[in-house]
C-alpha cells in the first residue's frame, strides 16, 4: 500500500473546487509525513480555510500544506500547524 495521493484532472483548467475558490490542476497528499500540496492554475487565488478542510478530509491529521501556482515554482503559501493553531505562510519570490 502506497502512503501517497495524487491527482490530476483531464483538464484542469476546467476543475473549479467550491470549497477552495479556486482551479485545482494537481492535488498530492503524503501520508508519511502528513504534507499535501496543492497545485492551482496561474490566476488562481485559495481559500485558506477552504483548503485546510479540504486536506482534513484526505487526512484529519494533515500538519502542513503548500499551494503553488502553476508555473511559479519560486513563490508558494504554506499552510501549517504551530501552537496548535494553522497559520498562514508565503514565500517571497527571491
């Protein structure tokens, strides 16, 4: 049994997720170290709670989730656990 996740849609650009607000192109969650990521489509824009949720369906135990945009591959938001509570991190283009 695999303790990985990924999906992608046919045609991404085409897959709007409610829950997350935005165009999902790829979806990968690693249940060894409970880490997803989630790829969007270059004009998309996440809801951080949407997203949270999201993953704890995949795993109630999810600690950390980074979103990338298509494309830039240098800029990502993380969305992780400290204190107990999720907090909202980005990565500035260097």
């Amino acid at each position: 049994m695999t303790n990985k996740i990924s999906i992608e849609p046919h045609h991404p650009d085409m897959l709007f997720h409610h829950g997350v607000q935005c165009f999902v192109n790829q979806l990968n969650y690693d249940w060894s170290d409970r880490t997803g990521l989630l790829l969007t489509h270059q004009t998309s824009v996440t809801d951080m709670l949407g997203t949270i949720e999201m993953f704890k369906a995949i795993d109630a135990r999810v600690e950390r989730i980074a979103v990338m945009r298509v494309g830039e591959d240098d800029l990502f938001t993380l969305y992780l656990i400290e204190n107990g509570e999720w907090v909202c991190r980005v990565r500035p283009r260097t």
